[in-house]
C-alpha cells in the first residue's frame, strides 16, 4: 500500500497541528507502508528537518509543493491564495498516482482529486464552524472523513449529510517511548532548571486565552505555596502573558521545548493541568472549539506521564477524562481550579488511584493506535 498525505501547513511548526501529522505519518509509515507527505514550499524560520525536529527516524519522504506564498506577502486574503495555489499544484502533480490512497488536511486538493476518482480521506481536525455550505460540495467526492472525537462525527452527520459509515474515529495520541524516563524528580527539576522546594503545578501547550491559562494564572495568585510552570507560547503571547502576571512570583514561563523534552518536563510536576475555557476573548468560534472540538495532544501526553491530572469539566474533555481518571471542575473558575489542585495534593490515595487509571487508559491512544484505525477503515472501505 501506498499512501499520500497531503496538509497546507508548515512543516515542521511549533504548533502541535505538525506532531499529529508527522506522527501520523511516522506511525503509518512503520506499519510498512509506504509514505509521501506533502507540504508547501513557503517561509519557515525553523530550520530543523521534520525528522530532526520531532525526533523520528527518517522512514517516510516528505515532499515540498511549490506554493504561492501569499501569507509572507502580507496580503489580506493570504491563506486563501496559498490554499489555492498549493491544492491545484498538488492536483496536477498527484492526479495521475490514482493507484494510490490520498490522505489529506487540505479541502481543495481532496475536492480536486475526489473529483477524478482518487481515493481521498479527510482527516478532519476542526469542524468548520463558518461556510457549511462550501465545505458540504468541497468534502462530497472524498471517499472517508477521518476525525478525532466523536461530536465531529455527529456534526459532519447532522450539518454535512456525511453518511456515518464513511466515518471512523482516530484520535490523536502520545509516543509511549518517549515517556520510559524513569529518574527521581528532583534530579529533573535540576537538569531543568526548575525550581524546586514547592510543589509544582504545570501546564503545556500555547497561551490562547481559551485554552485557559489566565485562568490558570489567576489560580497562581490564590496559592502561593505552590509553583506554577508553563512550558510553550510563541514569544508574542509569552510577552502578553507576561504583561498580565510577570507580578506573579510563583509563575515560571520556561517557552517552547522541543517535542522530545515534553515528557520530562511532565514528569517533574506533582500536578498537570488542562484549564480549558468555555469561552474566548476573541472570535466565538475558539468557545465552540475548546468546548466540543478540541482534542488536544497534550491531554493524552498528561495521561501517559503518571501524574495526577485536574481537568476543565467540558464535554471535550469528557470523551476521554472522568472521575476515574482526573479531577474535574467548573471551568472559568480559579476557585474550583484550586480546590481541585488541593484535592490532589491533599489526598495521596486520591493521587495515586486517578493518575493510575489515566495511565492504564493512555494505552488506547497511541500514535500507532490512531494509525492501526486509519488503515483499518482505509481497507474497510476499500
């Protein structure tokens, strides 16, 4: 089996959009199948390989599309032109390799090939909240829709007349190699260069407000007994950020780290948090987004380290966290979020039951997992 992935983003990238995809990548590819990512030739400032990047053996070719980089242009529309250009590229170069199954993040390359009878599947990370219409003509000729929780199943079935049995569930996962790390943890706290002496309360991922983190940080200021950690941030948002609360002693912005470093800084925390929003400061969209269509990485990264996890208490959540398995509370709440790093630091027995049994079900979502499910339903629908 040949497979092609296809995705209109940068690659590699410091947002956690280009973990899923190499990883999908890598985890298909070790399968034995052979593997071609396609990516857009446009401005990247990193100048690691994907390889080099996220730490993976080189055992798929990524290719780069010549793509009309309106983005770094400036221009209003930029996004769009770059969607354009690179899907009609891609069609051109690819539309002959019908032989071969497509896999893409890109509607126009999908709606282009679907067209003339490629087997395409779209792996859907985000509904699309705006122009339902378009995305119902431009998803039509795909063969499958891939997603990563089950309310865009729901969604692609009620708003896109998608039927259900070309749909199948893989969510995105975690690299169980990466998390073997077994050294005590102030050995860690050293090697980091993070504080110690307090207990530690950390969080990875960016500083989007409705992924939480002013929450999180109002949080700091009602327990200053405790450490708070956040690892990631692009420098615009770290310096918003420390706008807000460089006040805030017990706050420590460390920024990005490369994928492979995740794990240990996971491991030194005596609690994890996932403070998602209910809601935005900015577009409507991101209150939708967080409360039913995320499914964040980091999540199934918290679950695999063995640490304690305190959760928001929204239905995204709740496809894989439970009572069992972290402590929920109200979102928006830095009240509820401290009662909830207080119960888990209070209660031993509490801490150790809730971060065995999330470790226990992180093994359902691994990146291999998410690739044993594609290739399944790739074949089911064969």
């Amino acid at each position: 089996m040949h497979i092609i992935y296809i995705s209109n983003s940068r690659i590699p990238t410091e947002k956690a959009y280009g973990v899923s995809i190499v990883k999908t990548c890598d985890a298909i590819a070790k399968r034995g199948v052979e593997v071609i990512l396609l990516v857009p030739q446009v401005k990247n400032n990193i100048e690691d390989t994907p390889f080099s990047y996220y730490g993976i053996q080189e055992n798929f070719s990524v290719r780069y599309i010549p793509t009309f980089d309106a983005v770094t242009r400036g221009w209003r529309y930029g996004f769009l032109v770059n969607q354009i250009s690179f899907g009609i590229v891609v069609f051109f170069l690819y539309v002959w390799r019908r032989k071969n199954i497509f896999i893409t993040r890109d509607e126009v390359s999908g709606f282009l090939l679907g067209l003339f009878v490629c087997r395409v599947f779209y792996d859907m990370h985000g509904f699309p909240e705006r122009l339902v219409w378009l995305w119902r003509i431009l998803l039509k000729p795909v063969s499958g829709i891939i997603t990563t929780n089950e309310w865009k199943i729901e969604q692609c079935y009620k708003s896109l007349v998608f039927p259900k049995e070309k749909m199948v569930l893989a969510r995105n996962g975690f690299d169980p190699e990466l998390f073997s790390v077994n050294k005590d943890q102030k050995v860690l706290r050293r090697k980091l260069n993070l504080p110690d002496g307090k207990p530690m309360v950390l969080y990875t991922g960016h500083l989007y407000d409705w992924k939480g983190v002013y929450v999180l940080a109002d949080t700091a200021r009602l327990l200053p007994n405790m450490n708070f950690v956040f690892v990631g941030g692009t420098y615009y948002h770290r310096a918003d950020f420390e706008k807000r609360y460089g006040d805030v002693s017990n706050i420590f912005l460390v920024g990005q780290k490369p994928y492979q470093e995740i794990p240990l800084y996971l491991k030194v925390a005596d609690v994890l948090v996932l403070p998602n929003s209910a809601s935005s400061l900015g577009d409507a969209r991101f209150s939708v987004y967080t409360r039913h269509d995320t499914s964040p990485i980091k999540l199934f990264e918290y679950m695999a380290s063995g640490v304690p996890i305190v959760a928001s208490d929204l239905p995204s959540i709740r496809e894989i966290l439970n009572e069992k398995n972290a402590v929920l509370v109200k979102p928006d709440s830095p009240k509820d979020l401290k009662k909830g790093i207080e119960a888990i630091l209070g209660d031993k027995k509490l801490a150790s039951s809730i971060s065995k049994m999330a470790l226990e079900d992180a093994k359902e979502y691994t990146w291999e997992k998410r690739a044993e499910a594609i290739l399944h339903f790739i074949k089911v629908t064969d």
